[in-house]
C-alpha cells in the first residue's frame, strides 16, 4: 500500500510539475521576410498568455496577440482575446502541439523555438491582473474585470507586457512592455516597445507597489509624467 501511495503522489507530483514548467517568459529572435531581426517574446501566467513580436533594432511592435490557456500532455489549447491584426479571431480556439523542455519551448510543424528567460521568479508579481480602480482627485473609480472592455498586465518573473482591448467589439486598443523588477517595495519598469508611441521606449519608470487580498496597489507617474494610483486584481485563473 504505502509504495502504491508513492508511485500515486510520484505521478500526480510530476504531471503537476509538467503543467507548471511552461510558466514563465520565453524567448524567440528571428528574421522577417523583410531581412528584419525580429524578436518575439511569449509570457505565460497560470492561465493566461500573452506574445509580442518586437522589431529589435528600432523596438517597434509588430505583432501581439494572447488570451487563455490550457495544457493537456503536450497539447496547448488557446482561447484568444485579442489580436493586433486578425480581430477575427478573438473568441477561437487555437489548439497546437509543442515539446516542452526546462528551457526550450518548440511549436511542433514549426519553426518555431523559445528559449526560457524565467520561470515566474524572481518578480513578486508574476501573473495575470486586470485593472479593477483607480483614483482621480483623491475619489476611487471602480471597474468591472468581468465586463468585455479590459486593461490586462501579464507579468512573468522579469518581464511584462499591459494590453488594453474589448472582447465584445474584438478591438486591439493598446499594448506595451519590456522589463521589471521588484526590489524594496519599488516597482521598476523597462520601456521596450509601446504601440502608440515610440519616443516612451527606453524609459525607466519607478512606482511604489504593495499586495493586499490579492490586490496589487501601483503608486507613482506615467510615462508621460502624470500621476497614477490604481488597483490591480489577479484575474481567475478559471
């Protein structure tokens, strides 16, 4: 009996550190069919998932889309929620193949390969958060994370990416990201590509952040300067 219960927790703790290890940011630099080095970028929360491809030398995006996630063996099946340039797709299904190592991620029939940056650390915020408040002139405004117009932030253990679009209407609004770090109560971000305004990118911008109920409280200046206060909630993961 007891070397059956081993073998169960064996097996149950192994597939639980499959569905696990896709965690993270990865990794991808290719060339376009322009001759462009491209660089696409892919981060996975516990259920969520978001790629940006990023023109390296000039930080323009190209591409991003992303939405939920589910692992079954090594089968990934995708509900999307945004696209920047197929809005047709938002609601589908995409169900792909892929082999899946500790630091190599491979889309079978592709040719595509990501390579891991991180496994979800050493950020405390890895994740996915919807914008649920904010506050203007000292009053707190309220939104509904469950209403089809959403400003996601998906985080890894060192990079992350906001996305805001509509699920209803399926339009792409606006995305940026690049890379984090939380050290001391200080929340700093890396500007590496933002979609309406290229001059942001290469800013460092530093903001004060807590974590409370599974809130995450973001204190400090835009990168245009004005201040912000708002409130981030962890999306379900179901």
């Amino acid at each position: 009996m007891k070397k059956t219960l081993l073998l169960l927790f064996t097996l149950i703790f192994s597939l639980f550190s499959n569905a696990q290890s896709i965690i993270g940011a990865w990794e991808r630099i290719h060339i376009s069919n322009e001759g462009k080095e491209l660089k696409s970028i892919v981060i996975f929360s516990e259920a969520h998932q978001s790629l940006s491809i990023i023109e390296i030398n000039s930080g323009k995006l190209i591409h991003s889309n992303g939405g939920s996630w589910q692992l079954n063996g090594n089968t990934i099946t995708e509900v999307v929620e945004f696209d920047t340039d197929n809005p047709e797709r938002v609601g589908k299904k995409v169900v792909f193949d892929i082999e899946l190592s500790d630091n190599k991620l491979e889309i079978i029939g592709t040719n595509r390969t990501f390579y891991r940056i991180d496994d979800g650390s050493p950020g405390k915020l890895d994740g996915a958060w919807l914008m649920s408040a904010r506050f203007r002139n000292g009053l707190m405004q309220e939104r509904d994370i469950n209403r089809p117009r959403k400003t996601m932030k998906i985080l890894s253990g060192t990079k992350f990416q906001w996305i805001a679009y509509d699920t209803s209407s399926r339009k792409f609004i606006a995305t940026g990201g690049g890379s984090y770090t939380t050290v001391n109560g200080k929340y700093s971000e890396n500007i590496e590509f933002f979609s309406r305004d290229s001059t942001r990118i290469g800013m460092k911008l530093e903001f004060e952040y807590s974590l409370a109920n599974g809130n995450w409280n973001h204190k400090g200046f835009s990168s245009k300067g004005n201040p912000i206060n708002e409130i981030w909630s962890k999306r379900p993961t179901k």
